[in-house]
C-alpha cells in the first residue's frame, strides 16, 4: 500500500531542519516530542519557522529551539 501524501500540517522543513542534527543529535527522545508538538502538527508556531520565513532557511541560529528559547 502507498504512503499518504505528505498532509499539510507538516512543516516543510521537516526533511532537513538543521535542529534536529545538531542541537537535539544527542537527545532523540525529546526530538521525537517536538516533532509531533511543532514539526507535524503546529509548525506555524515553531519559532525556527518563523524566523526561515522571515530571513532565510540558512539564517536560523543554531540553537533557536521552536518554543523560541536559546540553548
Ligand atoms: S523545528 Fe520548526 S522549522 Fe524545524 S522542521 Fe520543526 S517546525 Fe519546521
């Protein structure tokens, strides 16, 4: 059986959002949380999104985490 189309409440930079290979490399269990919390569901309240809308995809600071917080 096929795989459903991506749904449109993926973010687009769920594929290759650089978050998820540097910062949270080290702890996938919370990836995991954030993913379904942001990257899958509300992207549009992910801070890292919204700052790649505004200025670039290459512009996000490294450890902008999606509820806006720094590392
Ligand atoms: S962390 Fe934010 S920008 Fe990155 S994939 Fe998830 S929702 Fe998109």
């Amino acid at each position: 059986m096929a795989m459903p189309p991506e749904t449109k409440s993926d973010c687009e930079y769920s594929d290759s959002c650089d978050f998820f290979v540097t910062i949270m490399a080290s702890v996938p269990q919370f990836s995991a949380n954030i993913q379904g919390k942001y990257c899958h569901a509300d992207f549009r309240d992910c801070a890292r999104y919204a700052y790649a809308k505004q200025h670039g995809k290459g512009c996000v600071p490294e450890d902008l985490f999606p509820n806006a917080s720094h590392f």
